[in-house]
C-alpha cells in the first residue's frame, strides 16, 4: 500500500479538521487514534467568529450552522444577575462576517468525520514516541507497532506522549480550578444570551444549544486532584450555586448525576517551537489552553486550515512545518497567556477582591474588548 502523504496522530477536532483541509489541497492522510473508537467526549463547545470563518474555508460552516444555536449575546453577570459586561454577537457577527456559535462537541465531531473524503483511519493505536529514520518519522504504539511516516502530525492532545519526547518538561499545569459539566433537556424558559456569573462560591456558565438542550459548566477554586470535589453529586453542587440568579438553580436541579462531567482545568504552558523536521505539533498538542476564552476548539480549526496551505506551497513537509510555526506561535501563545490570566482573575472568589474585579471589568472601555476581538476574529487565512 502506498504511504499516505501525511500521517496523523489524533482523531479529535484537531486531527479530523486536520485530515479534511488536507485531503481539499489533494494530499492523502491517515489517522491513528488511542481510543478503541473515535467517538467525541465532552460537553458543549464554543465556535467563536475565527473557528466560523476556519469552518468556511472548508466547507462545513453550513453544517455547523444547522446544527449549532448561534449567540446573540456573550453576558458577565454577578451573582444577583446584574451584568458586569456584555457583548452583542449580532453585532459581532456583523462586523467580522461570521456568528458566533455554540455545539455539542459529539455534533461537530460527527460532521467533521463524516465530511473526511477518503478515511483512513485506524482505531486502538495509542502512540507513545517516534525517531527519526532519514527522512521519515517512525511512530511507535503501545501494542509494540510500528509507523513509517512521511510527515508527522501530532494531534493527540494535551498528554501527548510524542510532545513530551520532543520537549522533556512540557507537562500540563493545573489551574488552580476544577469544573463540572453537563447538557441538559431545560424545561422552562429558554436562555437568550450565553452568560458566565461570577461569585462568592465560584464561577457558573450557561450556554444554550439547539432546541431544549443547555450546556453548564460550574468552576470553583480546589486543590488539584481533590477527592471530595471529585465525588461531588448535583446536589453539592447545587448547594454551591443555590443562592445565584435564576435560572441557575434550577438548571441544576434538572442535572441528573449520570449527565455530569468533572475534570480539573489545565493548560499547557507556552512551548517554545510547533515544528521538529518533518514531525509537527498541532493542537492541544502543541497549545492547550483553558476554556476562558473559549478558543481551544477555535485555535486547533484554524491550525488546521493554516497547515493545508503551508502544505500546499511548499515542496516539502518541513519547510511547510516550519512556516506553520512562524504563523501560529506568537497567536497561539497569546490566547493560552490570556487565557490563564482571565481565568485567575474571573476564579477569585473572596468577596472584597470579588467585588473590585467587577467593578474593574464593568468600567473597562469598550475599546480594550474591541482590540481583543480584532486580535482573535481577524484570522490570517
């Protein structure tokens, strides 16, 4: 069998989005993914402006639009429900040609698997290092296999073993925060806006999705790895959030424990290359982020998009490595550094401290989110 132009290590957003750009610009790929299947975990996902105009570029902004709710507001509110700060999607949308989206992460895995025009894809096949054999990549897995690739691509994440031979030491770090999740049939009143409140007893998110569903996630100051939050029911967390504005008690009364997702939040400090040879980083591989921003989704699209046409202009995978580098270290590393800070700052749940954050953020001229929203909506495709 001949061998496929690029390989791939991932079948997440990443690699899929990864796959497709690539097999438009003509080239062959081949996935291999750790999971018996590929099959999408999570919960809701954010597809701001950027991932919008990254999804049109290959053809899938449709299929996303028709499963996926557009916003028609971003809000930050206190725990009482008075706003602290508000973005207009609409008016977003306006101005940089494309809505601001949220999805369940299953929809949009399944639209990007079944948009792959010629799949290869093998399931099962967790890689856990390469070396160099001229130049060719040989990708070594777990069951003691082994790959001969021509071009290397590393999707697999924020543990990516791959990741952590190239560069000893780019272990992920904890937040300092750990957060629960859920998509939820609502009955009742249907939210108009996405909206984050911050609190006292931590920070609550409500982003509404197609139809009845609303994705929640619920983020509170914990040591790392802890027990007790760990094990926490609907309940406890209801407890928690008991006193915050409607409707988000009741959200959580709705919650069933079986629905609900816990994890730590992580990211991946800043690393100081994307490209190693004819081996590249891609991804929450190469630049995982917290989900403050709402970008991690967003950023691995447009890798994706950036990759097929540094592929295509160039007569070999690593100079078009290299100059995907160039183009995404710098963007990259500044949505996971402000995303970090953002995250710090919106977790601060001492009252006093609480109370100037608010008052800081809802005083802030418009101009200072205005530049924020040119840096990440308009995209350099």
């Amino acid at each position: 069998m001949k061998a496929a132009d690029f390989t791939i290590i991932g079948g997440g957003i990443a690699g899929l989005a990864t796959a497709i750009a690539l097999e438009q610009k003509g080239f062959s790929t081949e996935i291999f993914e750790a999971a018996p299947e590929i099959r999408a975990a999570g919960a809701g996902i954010s597809l701001a402006p950027n991932a919008a105009l990254a999804l049109r570029k290959l053809g899938l902004e449709k299929a996303v639009a028709e499963k996926g709710e557009p916003l028609s507001a971003l809000s930050i509110r206190r725990a009482n429900g008075r706003l602290i700060t508000q973005a207009d999607g609409l008016q977003i949308a306006r101005k940089y040609g494309a809505s601001h989206y949220a999805i369940h992460r299953g929809a949009l895995h399944l639209i990007l698997l079944t948009n792959l025009l010629r799949p290869a894809i093998h399931a099962g096949k967790r890689a856990v290092g390469v070396r160099e054999k001229g130049k060719t990549a040989i990708v070594q897995f777990h069951d003691g296999a082994e790959h001969e690739a021509r071009a290397l691509i590393v999707a697999d994440g924020i543990h990516s073993p791959i990741r952590r031979q190239l560069l000893p030491g780019s272990a992920p770090r904890y937040a300092g925060y750990t957060c629960w999740r859920a998509v939820v049939e609502f009955d009742g009143p249907m939210p108009v806006e996405a909206t984050e409140t911050w609190g006292p007893n931590g920070r609550f998110g409500i982003v509404p999705l197609k139809g009845k569903q609303i994705y929640w996630f619920a983020c509170k100051a914990a040591p790392a790895n802890d027990t007790r939050y760990k094990n926490f029911t609907v309940g406890d967390i209801h407890s928690l959030f008991k006193g915050y504005h409607a409707p988000i008690p009741e959200i959580i009364r709705q919650t069933s424990n079986s629905e609900l997702l816990w994890n730590d939040i992580i990211d991946l400090k800043p690393i100081p290359e994307f490209a190693f040879g004819n081996t590249v980083l891609i991804g929450d591989a190469a630049h995982a982020t917290t989900p403050n921003m709402g970008q991690g989704a967003c950023q691995a699209l447009e890798d994706a998009v950036i990759l097929a046409e540094e592929a295509a202009r160039h007569d070999n995978p690593e100079e078009a490595f290299r100059q995907f580098g160039k183009r995404r270290l710098a963007r990259t590393h500044y949505v996971v550094k402000r995303s970090w800070a953002l995250g710090r700052i919106a977790q601060a749940e001492h009252r006093l401290l609480g109370a100037m954050r608010d008052a800081l953020f809802a005083l802030a001229p418009a101009s200072v989110t205005e530049r924020q929203f040119d840096f990440l909506y308009d995209v350099d495709f």
